[in-house]
C-alpha cells in the first residue's frame, strides 16, 4: 500500500485535494483509503481537540477546555497517529492500493518544532527533532510527502471547516515558522519521497499537480 500524506498550513486546501485525488484514483480503478489527523473521531483526537480551541478564545459551544503544557500535547498528537498503525495494517491486508492522508507525521515536525521551542526556550530545535524522530519511531513513513505551500497570512484569512480559529491557527508568528519547518521537512528528512506545491493557485490547478506526482510513486492500476 502506497501512503501519501497531504501537508501544509491550516487552510492550505488539504481537505479539498485529498477529496479531488481520491475521487480521481478510484475512477482510475485504485483501490483509495483516506484519512486524517488528527483523527477527531477518537479519544486522543477529542483530547488533542479540546486543547486546540483552549485558550483560543474561539471555544465551540458545549466543549469542554482541556489544558495541559506542550510536551503532553505532543505525546499525545503521537498517540494519536500510533494509534491507527493497526488501522493501516489492516488495510495493506484487505489489499489497499493508495491511503491518503490530510495531515500526517510532516505536521508533527513542522508544528511541533516551533511550538514546543516558543513553550520552552531552553530547548534546541535538535533536541525536539530527536525527541519527536523517537516518539514517531514506529509509525509508517509515508511513501511520498506533498506539501501544499501557502503564506501564512492568506492561510489566516481563509474561511476554516471547524468555525473559529483555534490557537495555532491565528498565530502569524508560529505559522510563519511552521511553514519554514515544513521547507526543512522535505529537504531533509523525506527528501527523495517529497514535492511542493504552489497553494494559491485555483484548486483544479493545484489537484492536476498533486495528480502528477501522485501517479509518480503508484504502480500502474
Ligand atoms: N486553491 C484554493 N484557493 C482558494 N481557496 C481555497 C483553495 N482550496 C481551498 N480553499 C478554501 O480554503 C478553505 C480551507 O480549505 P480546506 O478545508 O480544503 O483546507 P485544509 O488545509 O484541509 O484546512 P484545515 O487545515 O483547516 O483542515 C476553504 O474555505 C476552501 O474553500
Ligand atoms: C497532525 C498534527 C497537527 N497539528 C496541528 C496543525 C493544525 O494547526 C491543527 C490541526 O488542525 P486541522 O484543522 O484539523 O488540520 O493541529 C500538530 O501540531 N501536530 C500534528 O501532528
């Protein structure tokens, strides 16, 4: 099974491309998975939900806060994603050809570096990546990497699927790092098995790029 992650700031139309590839594959003849993270469906997903709209001061109605400091919130963001391996086993055996994921490990470098150096100063930026390589240890490495690239201000402008914007979401500052993040991201660590794409432009131009090097890395149907 081929995994393909889908990457990129909030609002970078994660969401709308991995519908258009999806729906383009299986009209191919692809057997098509998809799936996100955080998976807000699950206990690790609600938790890891509550906290991103904690002191966001946008609370949905009805949720409850749920505060605790950034190393907890990250332990538990890799939980989240540990959690569904199984899922992903289960898949390759019932002879899955594509899984497309909205958000996967690339998001937990690109944020995770800059949110827990904002939280905690006296860490280096390599001792968060060593520490995050090992909390992802043993969770499948996406087979091609494909960020959506868009400026943080048109990512803060952009009408969401959740309501408000929670925390991340509106702080310029830590998108403006993340998206460097996500630069040192498929430079480095998944170089060979990444691409770019340029987020601003219409959807059907950026979905025929995505399409390309999709089909890059799939073995013909
Ligand atoms: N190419 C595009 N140009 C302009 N607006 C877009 C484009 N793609 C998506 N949008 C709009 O941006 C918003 C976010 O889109 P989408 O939900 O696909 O992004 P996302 O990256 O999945 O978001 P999130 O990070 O919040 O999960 C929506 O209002 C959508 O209509
Ligand atoms: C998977 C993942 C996500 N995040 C951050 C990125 C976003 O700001 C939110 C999720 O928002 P979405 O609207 O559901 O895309 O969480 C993170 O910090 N670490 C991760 O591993």
């Amino acid at each position: 099974m081929t995994i393909i992650a889908l990457e990129g700031l909030d609002k970078s139309g994660k969401h709308t491309q991995t519908e258009l590839l999806v729906e383009r594959l299986r009209a191919e003849g692809y057997k098509v998975e998809q799936s996100e993270f955080h998976r807000y469906d699950t206990p690790t997903g609600q938790l890891i939900q509550r906290w991103l709209y904690t002191r966001s001061g946008n609370m949905p109605e009805g949720m409850e806060p749920y505060d605790v400091d950034q190393k907890t919130i990250e332990l538990i963001m890799a939980a989240d994603k540990q959690a569904q391996q199984k899922w992903f086993e289960e898949l390759d055996a019932a002879g899955t050809d594509v899984l497309i994921l909205d958000r996967y490990v690339g998001s937990q470098y690109a944020y995770g570096l800059p949110a827990n150096k904002a939280a905690d100063q006296n860490l280096k930026y390599g001792e968060i990546h060593s520490w995050l390589q090992s909390l992802l240890r043993f969770v499948r490495t996406p087979d091609l990497t494909i960020l959506i690239d868009l400026p943080p201000k048109e990512s803060i402008n952009r009408k969401g699927k959740h309501g408000g914007n929670d925390r991340y979401e509106s702080d310029f500052n830590l998108l403006t790092d993340v998206r460097s993040m996500y630069y040192d991201h498929i430079n480095t660590l998944v170089r060979g098995s990444s691409a770019m794409v340029m987020g601003q432009l219409p959807a059907e131009e950026i979905h025929k790029d995505i399409y390309k090097e999709a089909k890059r890395v799939l073995p013909p149907v």
